[in-house]
C-alpha cells in the first residue's frame, strides 16, 4: 500500500514538488494537516505515508479504496485513487 501511494504521488521520489508548496516530497503529505497522525516522523517518508493511510483506513471502517480515495482528496476525478488502488493489488498479488 505505501508504495503503491509514493509512486502514484511523486514516482518514488523523495525530492517532489507538489503544486501546494505546503504539500512535501514522496507522499504528498501536508505536513501541518496531519501533524496528531505524524506525532514527530518526518513527513517525507514512507513511515510518514503509513500513519496516515493506516489512520484512513481505520476511519473508514477498513476501507481500502475509501482510505486511498480520502488520501488522494478524490471527489469528482477518481483517476489517481483508482490507478493507485489497482497498483496496490497488482503490487499485493
């Protein structure tokens, strides 16, 4: 799941630059917005993307998709949630 989400956000790259300055590196995390999730692990890290999918998808009831699709802020455009949701399975087996 983690590295379906830093390569759909930034290609597995920890130096990406998101169109939100506030948003950092490999998991496109706001920093600031999850920093109850975060506690004192660096944003831009794959410990980072797991707090945060791992505390979406208890939100969710154990929801995958729904924590990935609340994750990549899909509403309307479901493009990024369903290509990061079919890298995760192919990615799982």
């Amino acid at each position: 799941m983690v590295l379906a989400i830093a390569f759909t956000e930034s290609n597995c790259n920890y130096d990406a630059k998101h169109a939100d300055s506030k948003t950092c590196g490999i998991g496109g995390i706001k920093r600031l917005f999850w920093a109850d999730v975060l506690g004192d692990t660096n944003a831009n890290s794959l410990k980072a993307i797991e707090l945060v999918i791992n505390h979406l998808i208890n939100k969710n009831g154990g929801s995958i998709y729904e924590a990935i699709k609340e994750y990549k802020g899909g509403v309307a455009n479901l493009t990024t949630t369903n290509k990061c949701y079919e890298l995760y399975k192919k990615l799982k087996g």
